[in-house]
C-alpha cells in the first residue's frame, strides 16, 4: 500500500505548530488530530464518500501554511472590494486571519463575537471543543482543519437573544503566496430561543491558487433558529474543502443555503444531527461549474428523535467541461417515528462535456415515517428556447433566461434581498447573453 | 405590396415529407385563412415559417419582403416582424412574462434602431396592450403561460402579438380551445391589430373562427399543398361538405 498523500502538510505543521494558538492541552489534541490525518491523508476515490472526487491534484501541491507571513493587505483590500458591499456587521479575514481593522462587527445584547483565536487562548474548553466535538470520525479533513486551525470566529448567543440583522463572515484569499493553505473555524452556539442569521463567504484574487479546508460547527439550542448561507466564490484555480456540522436541539430551526460557484475544486460536507424532537432543517443549495470545476455536496442528515421534519432542496447547472456531485443521505434512526424527510436535486447540463453524478441514500429504521426524494439531470428544454427565439431573444439570450430561471427559486428562497441582487448578478455574470435581461430581473 | 412569397414549398419532419409543393402569395394588409384537416401540415407550415429546428426544407423558396427568410434564424424572422401565436403555447416556469416580453420588445427595437423602453414605459404599454384582449393584469407578472388554461394561453399569445406589432402574423388555430366569448374577445383583439401594413395568417380547422375574423382568402390545405383558393364563401362551402371532395380531387 502507498504512503497517504499528505503533501507537504506534516512539516509545515512542525513549522507553524508554536506559532497555534491555544495552551498545552490544545496542542496536544492538535497534534492528536494531524497524526488521524497522516494516517488516512487525503481522502482517496476508493473511500465511497470521495468515490466522484479527487483530491489528487490537491494532494500534489505544496502548502504553504502561512501564519507567520504578514499579510499584504493592499491584496486584500482590492478583493474585499470585489466581494460586494455590505453594510451589516462583518468580520472580514485576510488568509486566514481576523482583520479587525476591516471588520465591523457589533456587540448587541446577548450577542458575542470572538475571533477564534483569542477565544481558544481565553477559554480552552473552546480548544477541547473544536478539536475533540468536530465529528473527526466523518472526514480526515475535519482532523486537518483541528490540526491547524488558527482563526475564524466562536459566536454565542445567549438564551432569548433574537438577531435578525445577519452577520457576514468574508474570508478572503490573497494571491501573495502561492498554494497558500488556510483553515478557518466558526463556531456558532445559539442559546434557547435565539435566533440568528450568519453568512459565510469566501472570495479570493483571481489568480489565488490556495486551499480553503473550513470547519464550521452549529449547536442550536431548544428552540433556536439559525440561517446559515454559505457562498463559496473563490477564484478558479482555488481549492475549497468546506464542512459544516449542526447539531440541533428540541424543536430547533435550522435553515442552511449553500451556493457554490468558484473554486477548481469544491467540496462541501453538511451533516445535520436532528438530536431533539420536533426539531426541522431546510437545505437550500445552488452549485455552478464551468471550464473544469469540479463541485461536491456531501450532504448526511440524521433523524435520531420522533417528529424531527428535513427539506433539502438542491440544484446544479453544470457548463463546459464542469462536474457536478451530489449525494443527499437520510438516516432515519429506529426512535425517529413521524420523520418527514424530503429531498430534492434537480441538475441542468448547459454542455455534452459537463457531468453531474447524483444519489440519494436512504436508510430508515423506523416505522411510520414519510420520506420522499427525486433527482433530475436534463438539459433546457428546445421548445421553451424556440418559443423565445420566436420572439426575438437571441440564442444566448434565450438559453441565459432559462439558465437564470432554473436558479430562481433557489434565489427566492434565501430571504435576504441584497443577497439575492448580488446572487442573481453573480449567476447571470457567468451566462454569456444574460445582461440582455438582467436589468430587467 | 409581396409581403410573403412561398414557392414551391416541400418540407419534411424526420424524414417524412409533410409538404409537397405549397405555394402562398401574401400581400401586405391581408388576410389569410388557411384551412386543412388535422394532420395536413398547417402547423408545420407555421414551424417552417418561424424557423423552427427540425423542419427540413428540401426543395422551394420562401422570400418575406424580398429577403431570403429560410437563410434567417428564428430570432431574426422575429426582429424583422415575423410573429407566429403557437397552437400549443409552452409553459415556461421561472420566466415572468413581463420580463420576456420586454427583453423580446426591446431586442426587436434595437433591430429596428429605436431606443429599448424603459421598465415604467413598458409597463404602461403592456397594461394597455392587455386590455385589448381583456386579460387580468394578474397574469402579466406570472411566469409564461404556467398554470395558464387554454383560452388564457391564448390570449397570452395575442397580447404578445399586440406588443410586438408584427408585420406578418400567423395564428395557428389560436380559436382552439376557446369557448365562445373568450373567442369573441381574442377575435376582436385580432380584428383591431389589422393594418394595411400588417399581414394575418390564420390557420383552422374550424370556419367558426372566420365568422369573427373575416378573412380575404381562404385556402385549403390537403395533401401537403393547397388544392383550392377562394374567398370567404370557400369556408362556407368546407363547413357544409368536409375535405373529404377535396382530398379526393388532389389525389
Ligand atoms: N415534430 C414532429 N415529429 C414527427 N412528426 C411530426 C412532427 N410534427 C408534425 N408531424 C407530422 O406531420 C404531419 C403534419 O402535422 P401538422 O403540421 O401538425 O398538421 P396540422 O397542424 O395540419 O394538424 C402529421 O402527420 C404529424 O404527425
Ligand atoms: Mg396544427
């Protein structure tokens, strides 16, 4: 058998390890975690849950984890600029480190916001948490991101405390170092009743070429609503490994959007754990690939008590030589009676060249549960785009209003208007013939 | 003036030829009725007309205002004022209908080289549009013709034509489907967008529709050609006896 493919990782982890934040104890588990990633490296396509995706090429470059390099914030700056305004509180993070000059974010009652570095050195069963609570068993690549994890952010928000105003987390790549590697950890813990809205975006400079492995973890309590939009909009030659855990309390809310359009490589895992009755989840995602993007959504949900309802409404629009994947598992645990699981995955092929493997999985061990799932893989249906040629839409025209109006309900569905305007010019921005209509939309 | 010359027409779907010699003379301020039994090839001669894919000319001319329209894609015969309101309108979910219609207004007006119609300007133009074929403005903000039933995929059709102003129209059995007022209402719609600068092409199965919009010929479609020209009376004579004399005549 061959050595696991771990890159350059290993000694770049002896490099930096000091420079971690976090006491003893923290290192320990840290080191813990790297050695569960050298012994499995990087997931390989005969590991059924990597069996579409490579991480090959990933595995072939030369990391760089750099932490002790400053960061060239004139770079960051121009690419901030290229994410689109916000005018809502913000934590911005330049490769990987929290910019507080950048950010904005604000201290409302009930509400606090660390970046995650100063939150592991003042409390370290922040640092037991998130390298010993993560799920590592799901994927090596949550054990890397505990390896070396060196800043994001820890959110609490305190029993009752209801924030409607979302709160954008921008994490951005700079081209200044090439195969840059960064590991970004969020920790949102929603208290009884609160509620909460967070958006995670990633952008980065054109010719960032660097590797994203983020952890993001989710407890809500009893009772909580917690939105969570994930947009990775990295530039084309990046590579994007993102998972986000949620674990959910007694009649909890929990709504997730993930809108994937950047990156050569983006793989996003979602595991949701419905651990208290009654408690619901929706799915909302949008992934696009072009030229040779490859997208991947790994996406598990566990119904373990009764009543526990999952909606997961997911589409892909895959162009040139574009791979798309999606695998929605539902696991109905032997307790969860009156589970209501629905899934949906819905693809469109705008080229013979793109691809898309899509499976559901269900398993259910309880009675009385109502689960349905479809998938689709279709292309733009002829007689609609020669109903608008009639009219005098040129092709491109045509095929890009059709394009744009399979991703519309996904865009209805986000809820926040100024996401939706900067969605819907991202996603006609990449459909050549769209600005026909757009202004229009 | 010739507003739409086909010569000679034979066309094929699949390999199977549908029509076998069709000629048509259309002057501006027209209008035609096309007759037929079903299966007669009056919709594909609609498809071949608006440029359909699929639809294989193998041997004949069509010229419209001296231009070669087979060498034109679809959405040029749309800018240079060729509409067809289809027998069976689609559905098109996602894309609001005001939408559509104003990229498609604005992109034959670019083709004509008028200045494109802003979002208040259409807006008043449409909601005046719609009145003539009394359609609820709820309608205009829904997606193309989803959920729409028949007779409102109808009327969508005919407001569509209204915005657009074509030159040469078609209207495949755009009575189908209609009960009685509706049909008054989308007749009357017609009967107000006819100029002597606009040619209509109406293609029935019924002569019923003829007794709103009176046509000023009447052809008879059978056999992949057209077996008898004449006048409103044409229709007449096609109600109280069939096709079946005239099939059996082209054969
Ligand atoms: N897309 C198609 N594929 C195969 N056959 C077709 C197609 N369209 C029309 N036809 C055939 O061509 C003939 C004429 O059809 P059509 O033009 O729709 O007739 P009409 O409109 O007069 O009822 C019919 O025999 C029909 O079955
Ligand atoms: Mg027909």
């Amino acid at each position: 058998m061959s050595t696991a493919a771990t890159a350059n990782l290993l000694p770049e982890f002896e490099r930096v390890s000091a420079s971690l934040p976090g006491d003893a104890r923290v290192a320990e588990r840290r080191r813990a975690a790297l050695a569960r990633f050298a012994a499995s490296g990087f997931p390989s396509q005969r590991d059924e849950a990597w069996r579409y995706t490579s991480t090959a090429g990933l595995a072939r470059r030369k990391h760089s984890v750099a932490i002790d390099t400053p960061v060239n914030l004139a770079r960051g700056r121009a690419a901030l600029a290229a994410a689109g305004a916000w005018d809502g509180p913000q934590c911005v993070f330049v490769d990987g480190s929290h910019r507080p000059d950048l950010s904005n974010a604000v201290a409302a009652a009930g509400l606090r916001i660390r970046p995650f570095a100063a939150a592991v050195a003042e409390d370290g069963r922040i640092g037991e948490r998130f390298a010993g609570w993560g799920g590592e068993e799901l994927s090596p690549m949550i054990s890397l991101n505990a390896a070396f994890a060196a800043d994001g952010v820890v959110i609490d928000v305190a029993d009752g405390a209801e924030h409607g105003e979302p709160l954008r987390l921008l994490f951005v790549m700079t081209a200044d170092v090439r195969d840059r590697a960064v590991f970004p950890r969020v920790i949102v813990r929603a208290g009884q009743r609160s509620s909460l809205a967070v958006v995670e975006q990633y952008v980065g400079e054109s010719a960032a070429d660097g590797f994203t492995n983020t952890v993001t973890q989710i407890h809500a309590g009893e009772g909580a609503r917690v939105t969570h939009y994930r947009l990775q909009d990295e530039s084309p030659k990046a590579y994007h490994v993102g998972n986000l855990i949620v674990s959910q309390e007694r009649a909890s809310e929990v709504v997730s959007h993930s809108l994937s359009f950047g990156a050569l490589l983006a793989r996003q895992d979602i595991h949701i754990m419905l651990s208290g009755p009654e408690s619901s989840v929706t799915l909302n995602g949008l992934y696009m690939a072009e030229g040779r993007q490859h997208v991947d959504h790994h996406t598990r949900i566990d119904h373990f008590e009764p009543t526990t309802r999952s909606e997961e409404y997911y589409k892909g629009i895959l162009g040139g030589h574009g791979r798309g994947v999606f695998n929605g598992k539902v696991v109905v645990h032997q307790h969860a009676i009156k589970t209501d699981a629905q899934q949906s995955n819905k693809n469109l092929l705008l080229s013979n060249d793109a691809e898309v493997d899509t499976k559901p999985e269900l398993e259910i061990y309880a009675d009385d549960v109502k689960c349905a799932h479809g998938a689709t893989v279709g292309q733009l249906d002829e007689d609609a785009l020669f109903y608008l040629r009639s009219r005098g839409l040129d092709e491109s025209a045509a095929r890009a209003l059709l394009t744009y109006a399979f991703a519309g309900d996904i865009l209805g569905r986000l809820g926040i208007a100024r996401l939706q305007k900067e969605l819907a010019a991202r996603i006609a921005g990449r459909l050549p013939g769209a600005a026909e209509f757009l202004e229009a939309v | 003036m010739t507003m739409l010359s086909i010569r000679n027409l034979h066309a094929a779907v699949e390999g199977k030829a549908i029509l076998k010699g069709l000629s048509l003379e259309v002057m501006a301020g027209e209008v035609h009725a096309i007759m037929g039994p079903n299966g007669s090839g009056k919709s594909t001669l609609a498809h071949v007309l608006s440029g359909r894919e699929g639809y294989e000319v193998t041997e004949g001319s069509i010229v419209f205002e001296g231009k070669d329209l087979l060498a034109m894609s679809p959405e040029e015969r749309a800018r240079d004022g060729v509409f067809l309101a289809f027998q069976y309108p689609v559905e098109i979910p996602g894309v609001n209908n005001v939408y559509m219609l104003k990229a498609a207004l604005n992109a034959i007006r670019r083709h004509r080289g008028e200045p494109e119609l802003d979002a208040v300007d259409f807006l008043r133009l449409i909601k005046e549009k719609a009145m003539l074929v009394q359609m609820d403005e709820r309608f205009l903000s829904r997606a193309v013709n989803e959920g729409f039933s028949g007779g409102e995929k109808k009327r969508n059709e005919i407001l569509q034509m209204a915005v657009l102003e074509p030159k040469l129209a078609l209207l495949d059995e755009t009575d189908s489907g209609l009960d009685i007022d509706a049909l008054r209402v989308v007749a009357n719609g017609v009967n107000q967008l006819r100029r002597s600068d606009r040619a209509i092409v109406m293609i029935t199965h019924y002569q019923r529709l003829l007794e709103h919009i009176v046509p000023d010929f009447v052809h008879v479609l059978a056999g992949g050609r057209i077996v008898r020209s004449g006048g409103r009376d044409l229709a007449v004579t096609l109600e109280e006896r069939g096709y079946d004399w005239l099939k059996e005549e082209a054969a």
